[in-house]
C-alpha cells in the first residue's frame, strides 16, 4: 500500500492510498474469480486497518474502490476518505467499490458487470 501523491499529508479529506497486489496475472476487475476472494478480502481488511492506524481515520470513514476501465492495467484497490468522493463526484460513475466486486464474485463465482 502506497500514499498517492493526491493526498495532502495536512487534510485527512483528502486521503488517497492505493493498494496493488504482487501478481501480475491480474489485469483488470474482469480477471476476478472465486479463487481471488482471499486476496480480495484480505487487501480490504489489511489496508483498511493500516490506513486507520496510521492516520487515525475511523475504518468506516474510508472508501476501497476499483476503476473500470482503469488507468493502466495491473489490477488495484484505491482506498481513499470518504469526503474526497463526495468532494469529487464526478469520479463516482468510474469507480466500483470493493465490497460490491468481493460480494459479486461470492454470488455468482466471477465478477459479472451491472452494465
């Protein structure tokens, strides 16, 4: 996990870290499968509570999404406060978040678009 250079050390709304798992066999959400939820699952929890711990943010004021389409193609998780979504709505209908992507791919064995 990586602070991004978004995040302003001085303004917690303005928290952004992003997370990459070592496999490279992961390209995009599309790649997702049953076999993945572990990773998926432990990212989440790991992150979360890394972040939390290191910037004093309550878990439950933090958001963990996913791009799709993304900006390159190494599958990743940014994490970021939840006043910086609301701050920058625009990015909302890019972006799917994790618990939705762990809970489709536990429903239906592989990650399936809403689209």
């Amino acid at each position: 996990m990586r602070k991004d250079l978004k995040f302003n050390s001085g303004d917690l709304k303005t928290l952004y870290c992003m997370a990459m798992p070592y496999r490279k066999d992961i390209k995009t959400l599309r790649d997702l499968n049953e076999t993945h939820l572990e990773m998926l699952n432990s990212m989440k929890s790991d992150c979360m509570s890394k972040i939390s711990e290191i910037f004093k943010v309550p878990k439950n004021h933090l958001l963990a999404f996913v791009h799709y389409l993304p900006t390159y193609y190494h599958f990743h998780v940014h994490f970021c406060h939840q006043k910086y979504i609301s701050d920058k709505s625009a990015n909302i209908g890019k972006s799917i978040l994790l618990t939705d992507i762990i809970d489709n791919i536990t429903l239906k064995g592989k990650f399936k678009s809403q689209f």
